[in-house]
C-alpha cells in the first residue's frame, strides 16, 4: 500500500469522524440556542434561527421568576452520584482483585453471577424497593438512593475493573508482598496508581448513571431528596411542554456531566482501552 493511499484513507476516517462529532454535537447546540429563546420564538414551526436571545429561561430555572430553587435538587443528585460513586470504587476495588489478580475458585461463575443482576428489568424490583422503603421509612432520603445506585453500579464497575487489574503485571505485586506489604497497602500503592485511567473510566461511568437516574428517584423521592433529574420533570407541566425553559433546564443539568467528562476524558481514552490490547 503506497503512501499516497494511506494518507487518503487517513484523510477519509478523519473526515468520517469529524462529521459524527458534528451529527451528535447538533443536538446539544439546537439544545443551547433554544434556550436562549422565548417560549414563543422557541415553539415557532419551523424554528426561528434569528430570533432574539434572552436569560429568561435561565432565569426562571434558578428560581429568580418565582419558580422553585433548582439547589436542593443538584445537592441531592451531587451527594447521591458522588457517595455512590465512592462506595462502589471502594467494593468493587478489592472484588476485581479477587477476580483478576489473586482469582478465586470458579471465578467465571463468580462473573457470570454479577452480570446475571442486571438482566432484570428495574421496574420489575420497583415495587418491592418502594414497599420495603415504605416500611423502614426511608422514602424520601437521600441515602436509600446512595444505596441503590451502588447496588446498580457495581456489577458494571467488578466488570470494567477486572479486565484492567488483569493488566497489572503479577511480578510488581509479588515484589510488593516479598517486602511485607498487606493487602491494603497492595491496592492503594500498588495497584491503584497502575489502573489508575480504568478506575477513572469506572468512576466516570458510575458517576454518570447515578446523575441521571430518573425511575427510582421520582418514585421513592418527594421533595426532601429530589434529584435533579426529577426537578427536571417539573417543567413539563397540564399547561404544556414549556420548551425553552426545560432546555436551560437540561443545559445546567448536563454541566457537571460534561465538566466531568472533559476534565477525565484522557484518563478515559485511556482506561477504556487499557484491557483491550494484551
């Protein structure tokens, strides 16, 4: 293949993914200039590209046009997505260990058994969650959300982390256990810092899944631990579907999801890629 040729075909798989980029990245943008319009200018069929800008959906979501006070919500989904987030690195650290490195008996079936809880359809535990939440009076807490979402999360996380402790070469950690180091000291010295772009991919995921979880919130939340997901459904009200405002509304939502994305996106490409090339 002459160089002429690959240069071409270079050229061509850029030029593919620059416009994949653009095809998902249209929405977002449709997404951000509707909610600098009108209620009016933002109904208009077909849609009014010229049409003057302004806050007020901006404003009507941060409270200031007598709407309700978003803060709570983002509180609420920002302990729930962090503390989950947390809990699981915590669980799912030591259990990839076990399945990966230092491998138990029969640990394929130990897998197979993570990935078997999530062929269950979420709505189909819903009922039995929200009676049990009922008679232990935790609805409306924040913490029986914690608790959910690292019980969702971390068959996902024992999965993508133990093909990334797989990476770790055996000969670092048996040096670290000839020179005394324990099983903690492993983890955090030794096999953290080398997985380091797998446990911020896994973060990144879990984080991302707790942030817009919407079916458990709504049902088991009320107005103590609303989440931003559920103050999201808020806007779309007997009245209407008022389109700009829920379009700021999903802007901000989206912030701390896409702040989080950019800042760990290297360690992402990373992380991702890390089980993937023996």
């Amino acid at each position: 293949m002459s160089a002429t040729t690959v240069k071409r075909k270079g050229l061509g798989l850029g030029v593919t993914a620059w416009l994949l980029g653009i095809l998902f990245f249209l929405p977002i943008a449709w997404m951000a200039l509707t909610s600098f319009h009108s209620e009016q200018d933002a109904a208009t069929n077909p849609p009014s590209f010229g049409a003057a800008l302004t806050l007020d959906g901006y404003r009507e979501f941060f409270g200031t046009g007598g709407g309700a006070s978003p803060w709570p919500a983002l509180i609420n989904s920002t302990v729930a997505s962090l503390s989950s987030t947390l809990f699981v690195l915590l669980l799912a650290l030591p259990a990839a260990y076990a399945l990966s490195v230092n491998r138990v008996r029969k640990w394929t079936d130990v897998l197979f058994f993570f990935l078997s809880t999530k062929m269950l359809p979420v709505v189909a535990g819903l009922l039995p969650i929200y009676l049990f939440a009922k008679n232990t009076d935790m609805l409306d807490n924040i913490w029986l959300l914690v608790i959910l979402y690292t019980s969702m999360n971390l068959p996902i996380a024992v999965w993508m982390m133990q093909s990334f402790l797989a990476e770790v070469p055996v000969a670092i950690i048996e040096a670290a256990r000839v020179d005394g180091a324990r099983l903690p000291t492993i983890l955090a010295r030794v096999v953290a810092p080398i997985a380091l772009p797998g446990i911020a991919a896994t973060s990144l995921i879990c984080f991302i899944f707790s942030w817009n979880e919407l079916l458990f919130a709504r049902v088991l939340t009320g107005v103590v631990a609303e989440t931003a997901p559920v103050f999201l459904t808020g806007f779309i009200t007997s009245q209407g579907l008022f389109l700009a405002k829920v379009c700021a509304a999903s802007l901000v939502i989206s912030l701390p999801v896409l702040a989080a994305g950019f800042a760990a996106q290297d360690k992402l490409v990373q992380g991702l890629s890390l089980g993937a090339v023996k």
